[in-house]
C-alpha cells in the first residue's frame, strides 16, 4: 500500500477529523478515527484551524527597501515623477537585491503563500538584469512556492521602448507578458495594448496589466483588452491590476463591465489600496469575474511604507474597508486568497496552512502565526517549520502541547 500521511484532529472547516494525504494530494478527510497503516506517517494538529494556501496574485521583489534603512519619502507631483523616484532610490539598494528578494520570498511563505504572480521591472536601462535574477529565484524556490513570471515595463512599455528587451524576456522565460497604464504612461491605448498582444500571440503567453489610469479612461482601457482578447482567441488569458477606474464611475456601468470581463474571462488582481479608489470587489464578483487579492508591496517601497508580505493581512484590509461584520461575508474573503474554498477536497493539492484560530473568521479577525504551510503536504515554512520539506520532515515537528486555548495573534505580542 502507498505509504500515506495522517494529520490527526485538523479543523476543516468547523469539522474535526484525520487528513489523508497521497502523493502530495488529498485522498480522504475523516471525521472518524482513522487507524494508521504500519507505513503510515502521522501527526496531530491539535485541533488547529485548516486553511487553504494562499495566493498572491500581484507582488514585486525587486522594489523592497532594505528594512534596516530608511528612506525618505518626499511628495510627487505625477506617477511619471514617482518612476523617476522609484528608479533613483532602487540603484541605491541594487547589490542586496537578491538578499531582499529572498528575505521577502521567506517572509510570504511565513505567512502562508505558495502561490504567486511576480512582476519583474525592465527597461533598457536595467535591461533583463532583475529577470536573470528571478529566473533563478524560481527554480531556487519550485519546491516551496510556485511563481510565474511577468515582464513588466515599469516605465511604460512604448515610453521607454522596451518592446525589445520584453521580447526576449519572453524568449528567456517570463511567464506574462506586462504592461502599465496604456493611455497615461504609453499615451497611445490602442499602440500600446496591440503590442502586447502581439508579443503574447508571438509566444502564446498571458498578458498582465498594471492600470491606475482613472474613472472613464481606465474602463476604456477594458473595454479595448476585451475587444484585443476576444480578436486574438486570448479568453481566459488576460488579467487586470489594479483597474482603479472601476471604483470611480457608475456602478451600472461596472456591473455592465463586469459581465463582459466574466465573458471573456478576463481576472482582476487588487491590492486593496488605502491611497485611492478600488475596483467594488463584491459587485465584480456578483457579476462572475473571477477576483484575486494581492499584496503588490511588501514592505518599505518607494510607493508605501505600509506594504506587507502577508496576503491574509490584505484579506483582512478588504473586510475592513467593506466594513463585514457577520462571519459569512468575513468568510468569503478567503476565496479571493485561494482556491476558493475553506475545505480542500479529495483530489486537491495538498496546499494548506494550519493556525491557532477557531475558525476562518476568527483567523481573518486575529491574523494568527502560521504554525505550519503545507505544499503538495509537505512542510514548507511556518513557526514549527524545522527547515526541511522532504518525506521525513513530518517526523521533526513537534506537535502542539499547550492547551488550545493559548491564541496568538496580531495583538499577542502586547498582552
Ligand atoms: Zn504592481
């Protein structure tokens, strides 16, 4: 018989009971005892909340500070000017980024994240520098986190002619092709998405679009990706970030939209930004488009001092500002986070994060330790991590003795 894993007394969902785990997947979750096999591995959660892992749709890990410097923020007048910042302030820290993409690829993990959507600056003057470094942080990280890659032009695709060097990111094996703000950074919509479509179509490749522009611009930026979509048979294969706009025109016309973006297929990253409008994530959902919540910066950046690697953390953020009390609606944050439900199911991945928190709410409210992230069942990071994620690595970890009742959480340090 197939040598199994056991994790005894997990909280699934409100459920308690043994998950099974083959190869990486889920067999079977249990609600009765389940006697172990000689083979078998097993462990006791401890009556410890399952969640689903997480996924960061949107972050970047060539943009963080070093977190033992300070640098000062001083007031743009234009996001031309905040790229021209941005760029001063990164050569600053250009010989420890690879440091401080590890240091944050750690820190996601930490928090439960396996799964994430890297955008990776280009331009002719950097040219493929921070790509050859996130190539390797890929491969360095398979195991642990699964990442796609996207070419982005940070400072506009056509502004700072970079086709070229998007071109052979591409060829050297960026997952997406990127792009930024079509009509205020490219000043020419249709040039601009064009081009990124045809070096989609060039590669068969996805596209991913940064779009701050505002109000009825950015909607006719949509509404151009889903004309470009539909012509080049890419449904199911575009994203948009951030689309701002869609927090500042009339909800009708959103939900109008939004009917199309499901049509098509076409997905939507948001950061859930404090500084601006938002996308009306519960409208867009309604109407079928499919949401994905991302931590865009994670730290100190030359955007925000308030960035964080913790996507729960953004979770929590969107329940915040949307103001959901009730558990049901604080619970539907986490289908935006992950696979889209609390409970995984036989067949599913065995991607899961196991907290002291009595149920997903709880877990939203309290922002708890993650004592253990799975990948494929295998411990990947976590507080009781021990630093291996092979076969045996279940064997280390030591299991919960406390009583139950000994919560962390965001406010634990302070009591
Ligand atoms: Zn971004």
């Amino acid at each position: 018989m197939e040598k199994r894993l056991l994790i005894q007394q997990v909280n699934m969902n409100g459920r308690i009971g043994t998950l099974i785990i083959e190869k990486g997947r889920v067999a079977k979750f249990d609600s009765s005892e389940v006697a172990p096999g000689l083979e078998d591995s097993v462990w006791n959660a401890r009556g410890m909340l399952l969640l689903p892992a997480f996924r960061d749709a949107h972050v970047h890990l060539d943009k963080a500070f070093p977190p033992d410097r300070w640098i000062s923020r001083t007031p743009v007048s234009s996001i031309l000017d905040q790229f021209q910042l941005e760029k001063e302030l990164l050569a600053s820290c250009k010989n420890r980024r690879k440091e401080l993409a590890v240091r944050t690829l750690e820190a996601m993990l930490a928090a439960g994240t396996v799964e994430a959507r890297v955008h990776v600056d280009i331009d002719p003057d950097i040219g493929l520098s921070h790509l050859e470094l996130m190539l390797q942080l890929k491969e360095d990280f398979a195991s642990r986190m699964a990442i796609e890659l996207v070419a982005f032009p940070q400072q506009g695709l056509l502004r700072s002619q970079s086709t070229p060097y998007i071109r052979e990111a591409l060829r050297m094996g960026a997952d997406l092709v990127g792009g930024v703000d079509p009509a205020g950074v490219d000043r020419h919509v249709e040039l601009s998405l064009h081009t990124m479509f045809e070096l989609a179509a060039e590669f068969d490749k996805r596209i991913d679009l940064h779009l701050h522009d505002p109000g009825h611009l950015g909607v006719y930026t949509i509404e151009k990706m889903l004309e470009y979509s539909a012509e080049a048979g890419m449904k199911g294969k575009v994203t948009v970030s951030h689309a701002y706009g869609l927090g500042e025109v009339d909800t009708g016309l959103v939900a109008e939209l939004g009917s199309r973006m499901a049509g098509e297929e076409m997905d939507l990253a948001t950061s859930v930004p404090i500084d601006t409008a938002m996308p009306p994530v519960p409208l867009l959902a309604k109407q079928g488009v499919k949401v994905s919540l991302a931590t865009d910066h994670t730290g100190l950046d030359a955007w925000t001092p308030y960035g964080h690697p913790d996507i729960l953390r953004r979770g929590r953020l969107l329940a915040e500002k949307q103001v959901w009390n009730d558990d049901l609606r604080m619970a539907s944050v986490f289908q935006w986070m992950s696979n889209g439900s609390l409970e995984l199911k036989a067949g599913d991945t065995a991607d899961f994060v196991l907290v002291h928190a009595l149920n997903a709410p709880h877990a939203l409210a309290a922002l708890p330790r993650r004592q253990l992230v799975c990948k494929a069942g295998l411990p990947v990071a976590g507080a009781l991590w021990q630093g291996k994620s092979n076969d045996n690595a279940w064997n280390n970890i030591p299991e919960r003795s406390e009583s139950p009742d000994e919560y962390d959480s965001l406010f634990g340090d302070y009591r």
